[in-house]
C-alpha cells in the first residue's frame, strides 16, 4: 500500500560530498530565490505560498537537495507561473511556430534520489506538456520516502529495460520495451526497475 498522505519529506537529496560545477539544480535554486525576493518574501512567506516546509526551501536554494517533480509543481503553482519557468531561460521563444530539437543525451538534469530526469526542450516556456527521458534508480518501493501525487496526467513508454509500475487503485504493472501506461497524476503513483540494468522511459507530464 502507499504511504499516507502528508507533509512533502524535507530532504529528498543529500549534498554530494565533492564540490560541485555549476549545475542545473543550482540554477533553479538561484531562480527560486530571485522569485522570492523580487516578491519581499522570507522563506517562511514562501513556504506558506507553495505548501513547503521553509528548510526544504533553503535547501533547493544552495543546491543542498534536488526537488521531485511534485515539489516543482507545487513551487511553480505557489509562484503563480509556469512550471517550464524554473528551468527555461531567458532566451526561450513564447511565439508560435516553435520548434526545439535535443540532441541524444541532451535535456536538462533534475536527479532526485529514485529518478534522474531530463527535461527535453527545456527552454520553450508554456508548454502544455512536459516530456523527460528519465533513468529509474529506485529498486524497490523501499527506496520511495512517498509516492508522487501531483496534478494532471502522465504518459510513460518503457525505452530500455523493465519496471513495476505502482498505483494506489491498481494492481502493479510490469512494463518492458515497448509498454506504455497512462495515468491521472492525482493517484499515488511510483515505479522502480527491476531489471538488472536500470531502466530508461519516456516520460511525459501535463503542465
């Protein structure tokens, strides 16, 4: 069965012991503490906005931990903006006719302790949806502090490997190469490999 629903757990990353380059995860810790201050927000007035807990904040602000996706969701719903925000830059088109291409192995890192997403066309902002390659680290269910539970739908297509797909309605579902399920977001859902190797999908949210 899935955990009970509650608080968001504070830490869902630890600092690696080496110093790190400049990364994407302190990108966004630098995007969310210049929402916040253009706002005259203390952590505390963030936290009361995004439903987070003021230490989970400051963690995500000195690249102390990597946020999941319902962590995302949540500060972007908080701050009133659109998610692909926190991680587009500046230069990002909003006009019609877009077009992003990634190359193979391209996207933007958001590691978490049982995922390493890549957010593919990172810098188009106001996308309706939110397609990762994501590696699943996770082994067991044991390795999930919670389940996701978020907004919106999701798709995932199995690319390399195997997973059991978990949800709290539904019996597992074991996917290999080729399998594919759809979702609503608001069940609680989680996954792990259980092939030898870990597996990568295609994972793809509504914003």
């Amino acid at each position: 069965m899935p955990p009970r629903k509650g608080d968001e757990p504070e830490v869902l990353g630890a600092v690696r012991n080496r110093k790190r380059p400049r990364s994407e995860s302190f990108h966004l810790g630098e995007r969310l503490r210049q929402l916040r201050r253009e706002r005259g927000m203390t952590l505390e007035d963030a936290g009361r906005l995004t439903s987070l807990a003021a230490s989970t904040l400051s963690k995500i602000e000195n690249d102390q931990m990597s946020p999941t996706f319902d962590v995302v969701q949540k500060l972007a719903a908080g701050f009133d903006i659109d998610i692909t925000e926190l991680f587009a830059s500046n230069s990002g088109q909003d006009s019609a006719g877009r077009r992003s291409v990634t190359p193979a192995g391209g996207g933007r890192p958001m590691e978490t302790p049982v995922y390493n997403h890549r957010l593919i066309a990172a810098e188009l902002k106001h996308k309706k949806i939110l397609p990762f390659v994501t590696t699943i680290k996770a082994r067991s269910l044991d390795d999930f502090k919670a389940w996701s539970l978020h907004s919106g739908e999701e798709f995932l297509y199995v690319l390399s490997g195997e997973i059991c797909f978990q949800t709290e309605h539904y019996e597992p579902a074991i996917l290999g190469v080729g399998d594919s399920i759809y979702i609503d977001s608001g069940m609680q859902h989680a996954c792990y490999s259980t092939s030898e190797e870990d597996a990568v999908v295609l994972w793809v949210n509504t914003g």
